[in-house]
C-alpha cells in the first residue's frame, strides 16, 4: 500500500501475506557486470508470428520508437519483420506482439537528394523514400538501436525514456538532406485511416503536431512534439505531394505556410550537411495535446545527450528486471530475460507528466499519486503475465487495475475493459478477463485499489445482459450458437471469470454471491458431450451443433481461434470435474495424449493464421492451450507434462529472430516462459496454488513484492534429466503438484532433484 493510501487493507492481504517483512537483498548476477539488460535481445520475435518490434522503450514505456518496414500486411503488425528487405522510416508508437495492427505514429524519414513524399514499393525503393538495408548494420539492445540506411547512407539511431525520446541521423556531405515527418503514416493492414491531423511549425528548431486515427482503435488521438539540434535551413509543410502555400492561386510572392490541416500531410526539415554530420531530433507523444507533448519533452529530455538516455533507461531496465535472478548459460539468459523485457514492455503508461490523459470518454482526466496505463490485452495476459506481476510488480499491477477501474467509470455501459487501447475499446477476442485479474490480483495481497469498488465493478460487468449473450448464458447455462457466434468459447470462459468472481466474493464475506458465482462456474457441463467426448455447440433449444468436426476450424463459428481439441480441455477452474466428465484418470490422459499425437495436416486441418507451435492438436502458439500440459500434472501423470514442457522449451523459444512461435500478445507467451522455467504455471489464476510441472534452469530466485524471496533450485538437471525424481519445499519432503500460493507468499525454497527418466513423484493428484 502506498503511504499516502488511506483505505483499510483488506482482511485477505493479512491472511495470506502474514505480517510485513523487510525487503528482499538485492540479487547478485554473476559474471561481468551480470545486469539484466546485458542479455536483452531485442531482435527475438521479430521474425515470424512473434510481431514484436526491436526499437527502444523504457519498461512500460508510452514511446516506442522502433522502424517500420511495413504498414500495409495485416501480418506486420509491430511495424518490423525482420525478413523485409526494406525500412520505410522510424515511427514512435507500436504494439508488441498483437496479432491486429495500430499505432506506428509519425514516421521520420531521413533522405538526400530530391525527397520523395511517398513510401515506394519493397520491390522498387528507389521509386520512393523506403530504403534498403542490411542486418549486418543492425543492431539492437536495451535502450538502443542503430541502423544504416542504404540509400540515403544515413545512419539511424534511436533510444527511448519513458515519454519522450531521440533520434540521431549522421548524414552524408549534401546540399538536399532532409528529415521528414510523414503523419498519415500508421500500421493499418490496409485498413485503417487518418481522419484528420494538424502540423504546426513552432519555431525554426520545432514541430508539433495531431493525427486522429480510425482503426483497431475507431478513434484514437495522438499529439507530437518534435524538437532539433540544428534549426532547419528550411521548414517546408507537404500535402498531398506539393508544398503548403499562402495565396497560391494569386500572383502574390509565394511563402510557406507554418501551420496546416488536412489527411495528408508531411513536414520537411531540409539542411546542408557536411560529411557526417549529425542531427539529433527530440521527440515525446501526448493523447491530450501538443502542449503536453511539449511539456513531456521538456521536462523528460531538456539536454541532448543521446548517450545519457541509452544509459539511464538500461538502468530502468536493470531495475525492473533485478527481481528474478537466474543461474543459467548465456543462451538461456538472453532467452529468460528478453522473455521478461517483452513481458514488462505493455501495459504502456498512458498519462502525461503533469498527470493528464484522454479517457474512455474522450474527456480529460487527471491521475495523481499513481500512474495511469494503457494497452490491455486481457485474453492474452490474464492467463501468465498478471499473475506474474501479481507476484513481482504488485505496485504496478494495482495501478493497472486502478486503470481498468477508470475505465469502468468512464463507459457508459459500465463494463471493465476487454481489449483496451489508448482510450478506445476494439471489442476483441472474448469473455470479461478483467475479472480474474482483479481476483487474482487481490487474493494475491495486492492492495493498491479499493476491493469493494473493484468488485461491484466486476460484478457489474458479468452481470451486463447486453454483452456478447451474457443474458442467455445466464438463463440457459451456455451460450446458444443460434444466439452467439463463438458461443463455445464464450461459455468456458465466461465459467471460469464466473469462478474467479466467486472467490473475491468468497472473500469478502459476499457468501450469496458466492453460491450464485459457482453454479454459474459449472456451466461448462452444459455444453460437454459424452456421445463424442467433446465440448460441442447448443442452440436455444439445447440441440448439438450437427454436423459437428472436433478438428474444425471456422472463423466465426463456436470456437475462438481454435477447435474443440483445445477448447475441450479448457475448464482450469475445475479439472477434478472435467477429469469426472472425461471418464477419470486413465481416459482422460488418454485423450490428453491423443491431443499430442494427431497430425493436424492428414487430418486436414486447415492453416490458421499467426497459430503456429503446433504438437498435434496442441497449439502453442495460441493462448487457450497454454495450460494445457500442466493438466497432466493433476490426472496423475506428471512426467509427461515433464517431457513435454522440456520439449515446448526447446523448439519454441530461444535467441533467433524466428524463436518466438505465436503472437507474443503483449507477453503472455514470454511470461508462459517465465512460470515454466520456475517449474509451476498458474493454471487457473485467482486459485491459491499453482500447478508444478519440471523446471528449466538450475536456480532462479525471485524477490516478491511483499518483501520475501522464493528460490528454485534444480540439482542435477540436463538435457537428459529433465523428470522430476523428488521435491522439497522449504527443506520438507513434498509430493503434491499443488504449489500453495500462501507457501510461495511467504518466501523460501521449492528444491527439484532431477533424473533422466519418469519417477513416481506427483502421481497422487
């Protein structure tokens, strides 16, 4: 709790915090210097389905100035592929890891010679101002990233704080050099467009400007300010390819206009340069108005030393990621902690520093004491990468909350956030996962917001009867197909959020709700059919979705992003229940092994897009199988879960470009990594235990938030040894692969002894 909080903390943080303890050591890394950021590899994901972008930001940064090599393919949607061949500019927002593409504000373009006004083709740059380049005169780290333009042969290097950032050129001797400005530029897949922006030349060393943005997010502001080492020879305003003039259609002696409006409009600063010469520019962002863009700058940046933000945002990145030290290689460091910088990239601070920003309502609001955040992937990050800041980012995770909770104040609808984005809600993916992230969050004793005000608001919003069919999962028991596409789906997460409600209510003494909250938490056996053995769609009458494939792929059909060989097994709330259903222990790991071994292409399933990290029918690469493996450790199996996690470890993570199989949809998949390498996975947040399955590093310690550290040691694991043989936790023999949180909470020691083949440990579910 903050000092200056007054509220009662909560009756639940006492019972399972304890009493307070003094912070945790600092932890110790070994060999060299042994920081964090030394093992940052930016370029990891940037190849493939990752769509993570190598750009510099600060952790939970609002800047992220990263290239662009694309702004058309809906696949592009970081703005970066590491296979193009070419980089369009260097915009100064993205999204990690999203599988929809937005963002990509305000691209800078340094050109010599006559500068082109448009973007050119991959295939013929030299029709327009995207340029070659090469990976060989690439580089990316924490805070940093440099890169030689071929064309112009321009180097390019950039580095990002927390709101505001810079860009340095080093140019060529020329009498044309130039830096433009393109603010038409956005990530859009070919769909999205600018509804109207404004530049404004504020003096002759700086910019400001505004676009409004109809895209994923339908309509999104955003305010720049830009600021230059060297004032410009000339400060020209471009729409639609000519020059902004007064009086052009008079005989009057033409002058450039300062200022000017419209959908299609560029900035030119055009200098005379002398061989590498350098010009740094200066930027910051605002969603409120040029002023605090310029005030972000100021107050963030008032010097033009480059060199000194790259130091002080790797110290942020030091700092932040000091929580969880690791005893590893190199390899399996650059992996764990670039897993972790793309986990604590999003959510991105959205307020000004004077504490203002847009709302939900496209008002002005103003935080204080606290930061406001933005970007909320809740499908994705409920699953992994809140537990885990539950655990590690407690302050943060209130502050993430205390926003979602703002954004309920905000709706007219009053409903939590489902995919939030700069004070817009694209309505994506399903269920209401701001729920058990809230749950979680408190039953975890993070008590930086009010719990009663936090479950009035959740209750609220799963009681909606105007949101996605919630009326008639109410009223039937499931989600009816005639009713809902994706209505599967939507029934077995609404049951689980209905179930993480139940716990807070539970917890708060709200008994009724508590009763109300877990029968609708069982609603998952509405929908199971035991003629196939499936979770299978039912219309308003309770008839079976026929014909019905389990390895069907339909967009817009029952299921989300999958088929009912993920989605059947999704019930984390309750697997003694779904293990009942499935016919107990033996006919559910059966099943459970069918999943791994049917080959998708004989058995003609289709290609799905940014799905990938297939075994089987398991798709890694996607979110809902995500906890899938770790069910073998409750039926009474574990050892297959053992092999299994080391097999996902080893061919679905690592140091390349292409390393990351899925969408890391903004750090879910990293933070699945994360949990795994520990050796437990929070199968169903908002419980009080997790699920083990076999660690993946030797030691990592962890400093809690409360104060403690929890430490995980691994003896005699290799690549042969990858079954657990026996378990100690806090130096007492332990065979449950139930990891009690308040075990956890408390600090200590969870001690693996490994072995090259299947042990007997666990096999008591």
């Amino acid at each position: 709790m903050r000092k200056n909080d007054t509220r009662t903390t909560p009756l639940i943080s006492t019972l399972l915090l304890g009493a307070a303890v003094a912070a945790a050591p600092a932890l110790s890394f070994a060999g060299g210097s042994g920081a964090p950021s030394e093992y940052i590899r930016p370029m990891i994901g940037t190849q493939g389905e990752g769509n993570v972008y190598p750009g510099p930001s600060a952790p939970f940064g609002m800047m992220q100035i990263s290239p662009d090599t694309d702004k058309e393919l809906w696949a592009t949607a970081s703005g970066y592929e590491y296979s193009d061949p070419t980089i369009l500019g260097f915009s100064l927002t993205h999204l990690s890891g999203t599988g929809i593409p937005d963002l990509g504000d305000f691209l800078f373009i340094p050109q010599v010679g006559a500068p082109a006004f448009e973007s050119g083709t991959k295939d013929k740059p030299e029709e327009g101002y995207q340029s070659t380049y090469s990976h060989e005169n690439e580089t990316a780290s924490a805070g940093y990233y440099k890169v030689t333009l071929d064309k112009p042969e321009v180097t390019v290097e950039l580095t990002a704080g927390l709101r505001a950032g810079m860009l340095r050129f080093t140019f060529p001797a020329s009498d044309d050099a130039s830096i433009m400005t393109d603010l038409a530029h956005v990530l859009s897949g070919g769909r999205w467009k600018v509804a109207q922006s404004h530049v404004r030349i504020e003096d002759e060393s700086t910019v400001t400007g505004f676009h409004i943005i109809n895209g994923w997010a339908k309509e999104r502001h955003l305010f720049f300010a830009a600021r230059y080492s060297r004032p410009f020879d000339e400060g020209v305003i471009i729409s639609k390819g000519e020059p902004v003039v007064y009086d052009s259609h008079k005989n009057y002696r033409f002058r450039s206009c300062k200022e000017a409006a419209g959908t299609d409009l560029r900035f030119l600063a055009k200098y005379k340069t002398a061989e590498n010469e350098t010009i740094q520019v200066k930027v910051a962002v605002s969603t409120v108005s040029a002023a605090n863009a310029l005030e972000n700058l100021d107050s963030e940046l008032p010097h033009w030393n480059f060199e000194q933000v790259v130091k002080e945002t790797r110290q942020r990145w030091d700092r932040e990621l000091a929580c969880i030290r690791i005893d590893g290689s190199q390899t399996e460091k650059e992996t764990f902690y670039t897993a972790m910088y793309h986990a604590f990239l999003t959510p991105n601070t959205h307020q000004d520093v004077n504490g203002q920003y847009r709302g939900f309502d496209q008002n002005i609001h103003t935080v204080e004491g606290a930061n406001k955040y933005t970007i909320f992937s809740l499908w994705d990050t409920y699953r992994a990468t809140h537990p885990l800041f539950a655990l590690v980012q407690a302050e943060r995770n209130s502050d993430m909350i205390n926003s979602m909770l703002a954004h309920y104040d905000q709706s007219v609808d009053h409903l939590l956030p489902v995919w939030e984005l700069q004070a817009n809600e694209t309505w994506c993916m399903i269920g209401y996962h701001a729920v058990p992230v809230i749950a979680d969050a408190y039953l975890k004793g993070n008590t930086g917001f009010d719990p009663e005000r936090a479950y009035e608001a959740i209750k609220t919003t799963a009681m909606n009867p105007h949101y996605d069919a919630v009326a008639e999962y109410t009223e039937l028991g499931w989600v009816p197909f005639d009713q809902e596409n994706e209505a599967v789906s939507k029934t077995l997460e609404y049951a689980y959020d209905d179930f993480t409600i139940a716990q807070m209510a539970k917890a708060l003494g709200k008994m009724d709700d508590y009763a109300y909250f877990m029968k609708r938490a069982a609603s998952y056996k509405n929908i199971y059919d035991p003629e196939t053995g499936f979770m299978r769609g039912r219309d308003s009458d309770g008839n079976w979705r026929t014909p019905f494939d389990p390895q069907g792929f339909v967009q817009g059909g029952d299921f989300t992003e999958g088929t009912s060989w993920q989605y059947s097994w999704y019930v984390p709330h309750d697997v003694p229940g779904l293990i009942e259903l499935f016919g107990g222990q033996d006919a559910f790991c059966k099943k459970l092994d069918q999943l791994f071994t049917l080959n998708s292409e004989e058995n003609g399933d289709p290609e799905v897009d940014d799905i990938y990290g297939r075994i089987g029918e398991y798709w890694h690469g996607n979110e809902p199988s995500h906890h899938i493996i770790y069910l073998y450790s409750l039926a009474g199996q574990p050892w297959k879960a053992q092999r299994l996690l080391r097999q996902v470890i080893q061919t679905q993570y690592g140091t390349k470009p292409g390393s990351l199989t899925g969408n890391d949809d903004c750090g879910q998949m990293s933070a699945w990594y994360i949990f795994t390498c520990l050796g437990f996975y929070p199968v169903a947040p908002a419980s009080d235990y997790y699920v083990i399955g076999a660690p993946q590093m030797k030691e990592i310690a962890m400093n809690l938030s409360n104060g403690n550290r929890f430490t995980m040691t691994a003896h005699n694991l290799s690549e042969e040894n990858m079954y657990v043989q026996s378990v100690k936790l806090n130096g007492k023999t332990w065979n449950s692969t139930l990891l009690p949180f308040k075990e956890l909470s408390k600090g200590g020691s969870l001690a693996f002894e490994m072995g090259p083949k299947p042990s007997r440990w666990g096999v008591q579910p």
